[in-house]
C-alpha cells in the first residue's frame, strides 16, 4: 500500500468550484510502486473534478501503522478493497474584496 498526499484545485465543471479554493487529498493506493500510486491517485481526482497540482509527501504504509487511528485505519482497508480511497481535506475559496470606497452606502 502506498500513500500519497496531493495538492488539489477543483475544476471550473465542478459543482462547488465557486466555494472550494482547493484540498489536500489523502491517498492510500494498493500499490508498493510510487509512480503507479501516483498516477492512479491523480486519475481517480480527476474522475471527481479535481486537477491534482502537486505532491506534498509519499511512502509506503503497511496496516500496522494505523491500529491506533480507526479512522485511518477504515481508509486503509477500504484502499484494500477497492484499490484506492481518497480523503479529501479541502479550504474555501477566498472572497476577494473590493475597495473600501467601493462600498455600498448604508441606507
């Protein structure tokens, strides 16, 4: 198993693209090769609508590592299952802000 952690930005075609300025995406891949767990993680955020940007870490895991966190731990075997399980952590997008004189007059 490997898992990765990617920088994501949503799609203009994605349903919430106006609200999300992005996530990380926690990748547990069944794999023991770092490019193949790569490529299938940036495929399966694609298939959802996300442009993966860039890798923030990578390593191979083992079960073990996560008998202490039943949430990751859940990740893990579901990974095991279906081959891949995407967590994704993401931040709203920022409002930009007009100029103080730009301001609506209060009535």
């Amino acid at each position: 198993m490997y898992f990765i952690i990617l920088e994501a930005a949503p799609r203009r075609t994605h349903p919430r693209y106006d609200e999300l300025g992005g996530a990380f995406a926690a990748c547990w891949v069944a794999t023991d090769d770092a490019a193949t767990a790569e490529r299938e993680a940036r495929s399966v955020l694609a298939d959802a609508g996300w442009d993966a940007k860039s890798v923030d870490e990578h390593y191979p895991v083992d079960r073990e590592r996560y008998l202490g966190n039943a949430e990751s731990l859940g990740w893990y075997d579901k990974a095991t299952v279906d081959g891949v399980y995407i967590n994704l952590n993401p931040w709203p997008r920022k409002r930009r802000r007009g100029k103080a004189g730009d301001a609506e007059p209060a009535t």
